[in-house]
C-alpha cells in the first residue's frame, strides 16, 4: 500500500473541514477524489502531500509515517517522494521551461548537468523539446501546464497529487492532460491522486472516491 491515512480530522477555527477519513491507495493506481465545492479535498490532498498537519489521525507514505517527521525531514521527504500539479501551474515567470523543470532537482541538491537531462527527456517525452528556452508568457495554458507536469516528474517521485489540474484548461488541452496521466504512469510507474470536477477524468481513473462535509461517502 502506498498511502495508507486513518481518521483523519482538520478544522481550521470553529470550521470542521475533514471528519474521520481513512483513505488506501495501492501503487500505480489513478485515484479521483470528487464531491462538492467545500467537501474537504483539496485540505485531504493537502494533508496526503505533507504541505498540511491533520489535527488528529495519521498518514503513511511508502510505511513511512509522516506525522513523526521534523519540518526538514518533512521537507525533503516531500521533495524527494511527491509531486504537485495544481490548477494553476504556478511557474515561475522569469524563468524558461527548462529552468522551472529544475527547480525541484536543484532543491534535492542534484547537479545542474544531471538535472538539466533529465528535464530535457520529460520534454521530449511531453513533446516539447522546442520550447526549452521559452519563458511561461510564451506557452499556451495546456503547454505551461504539462511543464509543471514535468517539474512535478523530476525527482522520479512515488506519488503525483494534483488539485483540478484541468481546471483552468480548454477542453482540448485538459484531454490531452488526462491521457497524459495514464502515460506518465505506463511509463514510470507512478501513482496519481486527483482532485478534479471533471467527469470525464473522473470516469477514467480506476477508482473514484465520493467525499461530502468532510467525509468519504463512496
């Protein structure tokens, strides 16, 4: 099992956000997470990626268990075993494709020649080897995005977490990413949890998980 987390409560002031949910994800599944605005995904997707505490319950990544690690054991955990691809992608403006690729290698302490490979083989598999140099004002929306598909790819991590990452996608582009998913996951192997309101994702993962005030109710 990769992620295994159980009971797991998060309120934020008087506001009760997530209420008891125990979760299991098998590797090399596609998992989405669907249900009403407010229903507590993206704080669950949150807690699951390490960038959030529950307030009580636990959560195991790969048997590890998250809550007993320090903020940098954390940190470099997360770098080394999780990507994030959210609805906005987040790039940083003023650097090219190439460059925001990297950023999460230079952070793992890879070196610049290793690193800068690796990004130039996710672009050539993602079919963007020609836009290297080019900063994010010079992509389309569907381009900018499957670059920070390959930032989140970098490190090689177990598990790929992303938060509507279609949302903001015309519905040519957010095709293309969907299928991309299940590419990336014949060839590397990585498991994916999806928080999405898009139906057709949703139909095509392997599994869809129902949550509502806070809870998994399928």
């Amino acid at each position: 099992m990769l992620i295994r987390a159980q009971n797991i409560h998060k309120s934020y002031g008087t506001l009760q956000v997530l209420k008891g949910v125990d979760i299991e994800i098998k590797q090399r599944e596609i998992v989405s997470i669907v249900g009403p605005s407010g229903a507590g995904k993206s704080t669950l997707l949150h807690i699951i990626g390490t960038l959030d505490k529950p307030d009580t319950g636990y959560v195991q990544i790969n048997n590890t268990d998250i809550n007993k690690l320090k903020d940098k054991q954390l940190s470099a955990f997360r770098n080394k075993h999780v990507g994030f691809v959210f609805q906005f992608h987040h790039l940083l403006p003023e650097f090219t494709a190439l460059e925001n690729i990297c950023i999460p290698a230079f952070i793992a302490k890879t070196n610049k020649d290793e690193a800068e490979k690796k990004a130039l083989d996710l672009l050539q598999f993602l079919g963007l080897e020609g836009r290297k140099n080019h900063k994010p004002s010079e992509l389309s929306g569907g381009e900018q995005q499957r670059i920070a598909v390959a930032r989140a790819l970098i490190n090689n991590p177990d598990l790929v977490l992303a938060d509507e990452p279609s949302g903001n996608l015309d519905s040519a582009s957010a095709k293309e990413l969907h299928q991309l998913f299940f590419t990336l996951r014949e060839k590397f192997g990585q498991t994916f949890v999806i928080v999405t309101h898009n139906n057709e994702l949703a139909g095509m993962t392997d599994r869809v998980l129902t949550m509502r005030d806070g809870i998994i109710v399928s």
